[in-house]
C-alpha cells in the first residue's frame, strides 16, 4: 500500500522533455502516488503540469541566477550549476521526510543532473534513471550509490509507442521498489560491522564473518575493488555501522600507483571522521590491480607481474612502494579519537604473498610494517600477529580486538 504521507520525486528539463515527464507523472499517481516536481531545465518549463521546484529555485539552490546561466550561454556550466542546485532541495526534501523514491529521465546532459543530484540521497530511498546513455560506463557519476540505470532505447524526446512502454515500466518498477516491504535485520543485532574483502583475503574475511555472526552481529562485507571502498566509507559516513574490520586497504596501493582499483585519496577516513572504532590491517598492500597485461604501464613492465585471472594483473609493490603505504596509513588513522589497532600478518599480506608464493617479497613487508610502526601516533596499538593474513588465528584476533575497542566482550 502507498505511503501517502511521502512523495516520488520526479526531476528533469522539463522545457524539453515536458510531454515525457508528464506521461511519466501520470503513470505514478496511476499507482496511487504523490508527486513532487523539480525543473532542472533552464528555459521555459512545460505547461503541463504543476512545477513544484521550478528552475529559478534550482538554480538559486546552488548560488546562481536563471539570467546569469542564460547570459553565459555555457551548457557544461549551467549543466554543473543545476546538477548541485537539485542535490541541495533534494537533500532538503529528504531531511523533511518528504522523500519515498526518486527519479529522473534524459540524456547525456539530463543524465548527469540526474546523478549528480541523486548523490545527496542516502542508502535505501530507491533512486531510478531511463536514459538513453545507460548502456555507457555512468560508474563516475553513480558513484557508491544505489542508483537504478535503465536504458530508454529510443531517445526521450517525444513520446511514442516504445518510449510510453519503457516509462510505464520504469513508473511501475519504481513504484514496486518504493512500496516494497524490507525486513532490515536490526531488531536482534549486537552492532553492525562492515568488513572490506578481496580475493585475496576472502579466508580470512569469511572467518571473520562467521565468528561475529555466530555472536549475533550483522556483518557487511565490501569488495575493495575501487567502488566497493567508496561505498563502505560513504555508508560509514551515513552512520550504518557500529564497527569497521578494514583488513583489506589495497586500494590505496592503487592509489598510490596509478592501478584501477583506487577508491580514491580519502580511502581510510571515514571511520576516523566518524570517531568509529576500527581494525585496519595491510591486506593485501602487496600488489596493485591493472587490467590485461598489456595494460601495464611501460614504466612497470620489468617488475613482478601475476595473472590473477585473463584481465586482471597484479604487481608487487616493492619496498620503497610498502615505506610510503605504511606512512600513508599511519597518517590518516593518526587522527582518530576512537579505539584504532593496527592489525599486522607477520607471514603474508595476501593469499599469494605467503611462503613459496609468487608475491612472498619479506624486505618489502618489513619495509611496511617497519614504516608503521616508526610513524603510528602513541594512541593506535600496533599488534603483530605471528601468522598469515589468512589463517585462523589472525582471523579470530582480528575479531577480538574489534570487539574489545568496541567495549563489547569477546563471544
């Protein structure tokens, strides 16, 4: 049954697709839904239906004038300037409790508002886009979000028999997932613990897992595959977890190196921002990710190469490489002012950095562990645990010491 006390929003240039939003406004209320309208065109906006955030506003949400974009005469920027102006009244309307779902339509300039202003609504409120570049790589602009890309397949630019099919259905699926009854698994939980994997880790992960569950903690576990660790930060940010496990931090390896698994220079600091207890351990800071082998860069041909698998390669990161890492560390948990430990595996980093493995380099881990230890502020513990990263006994002490910095007792 609808939730008549909150509404679907619906944004777009509605000065040039009017005919196609209100088809789409129809379709809603079909379902017996409330509508909130927001114009992120920057001309006329259409006569067929009431605007309730008309351009003027937009525009003025995010510090400008419809005279000033109009003067300018610059696509990109007006593009940019309704993009932040539809995040803001977005976010306004969310915090009012106003918000059920949200959608919006268009191409390659619509799209981009759409996304940019889907960024400022958290985890949960179903978020849908029918445009005609979905089939494009949008991974920039959708971000760690839960966004829905549904191709339009004809363009949105007057309405036929294919594009009223394709935003009946959108209209039908966004209503569903809007009404849909979720069993959120709180009621019973200890605390919430986010956990970042890789395939290299996953022994490790999964023990973890599996200890905390069984002492009836709800356990999240991210891929920290670039968007994976952009996501678990931007959730942590959001206040969904009661405790970070980050036992996979390669992605600042890919970071510093240039490979394609960085989730980008604030990787690590969203739990410290947060003052969210936390276990942070290296794994798999042994290598960085780039894609087919001859997508390498030329400057790293000569070093340690692995295929992971026909379009992943993996390389070593050297000594000097696992210096800066391990000072990198350090100097974001530095700031923290809840419980951090720094979790060291003193026989491997990785599934293929153990003994008699293609990645087992000692120096360049003591090189790491050496860099941590020198530069770790006097309130992180540094624990060194004689064992690999994927045995069970480096698993059950990563368990423990959350655990314990998060005041709860060991199960």
């Amino acid at each position: 049954m609808a939730d008549t006390r909150k509404s679907i929003v619906l944004l777009g240039c509605f000065d040039t697709k009017g005919p196609d939003f209100s088809f789409l406004r129809t379709c809603i209320i079909r379902h017996g839904e409330s509508v909130i309208t927001i114009n992120t065109g920057t001309y006329i906006s259409t006569g067929d239906f009431v605007v309730d955030f008309e351009s003027d506003r937009v525009a003025a949400a995010a510090g400008h004038t419809l005279s000033e974009l109009r003067e300018r005469n610059d696509r990109g920027y007006a593009v940019d300037v309704m993009g932040r102006g539809g995040a803001s009244i977005l976010r306004r309307l969310y915090d009012a409790g106003k918000i059920k779902a949200v959608m919006g339509m268009g191409g390659g300039g619509g799209t981009y508002i759409t996304l940019a202003a889907m960024q400022t609504v958290p985890l949960g409120i179903p978020k849908l886009c029918l445009s005609t570049v979905a089939s494009k790589d949008l991974s920039r602009q959708v971000g760690s979000k839960d966004i829905t890309l549904m191709p339009s397949v004809v363009d949105i630019a007057g309405l036929n028999s294919i594009s009223r099919r394709l935003i009946r259905q959108a209209a039908a699926a966004l209503c569903g997932m809007a009404n849909a009854q979720v069993d959120l698994g709180i009621a019973d939980t200890k605390g919430r613990i986010a956990i970042s994997m890789f395939g290299n880790t996953t022994a490790c992960v999964t023990a973890c897992t599996e200890l905390l569950q069984a002492g009836g903690y709800e356990v999240f576990v991210f891929h920290a595959n670039g968007v994976g660790g952009q996501t678990m930060e931007s959730l942590i940010d959001e206040g969904c977890f009661d405790g970070v496990l980050d036992l996979t931090t390669t992605e600042l390896a890919d970071e510093l190196c240039g490979g394609i698994c960085s989730a980008g220079p604030h990787r690590l600091e969203a739990a410290v921002r947060c003052s969210i207890p936390q276990v942070v351990a290296p794994g798999c800071l042994d290598m960085v990710n780039f894609a087919h082998l001859d997508t390498v860069p030329a400057r790293y041909r000569g070093r340690r190469l692995y295929n992971w698998a026909p379009d992943v390669t993996l390389m070593r990161t050297d000594a000097d490489e696992n210096r800066q890492l391990g000072a990198l560390l350090t100097r974001k948990l530095n700031r923290a002012t809840a419980p951090v430990a720094i979790l060291l595996p003193a026989y491997g980093l990785s599934q293929i950095d153990a003994k008699g493995g293609v990645f087992e380099y000692p120096q360049a881990d003591c090189a790491l562990f050496d860099a941590i230890r020198e530069t770790a502020a006097k309130n992180i513990e540094v624990i060194e645990q004689a064992a690999h990263i994927n045995d069970e006994t480096f698993a059950k002490q990563a368990v423990a010491t959350l655990l314990r910095l998060m005041g709860h007792r060991k199960q």
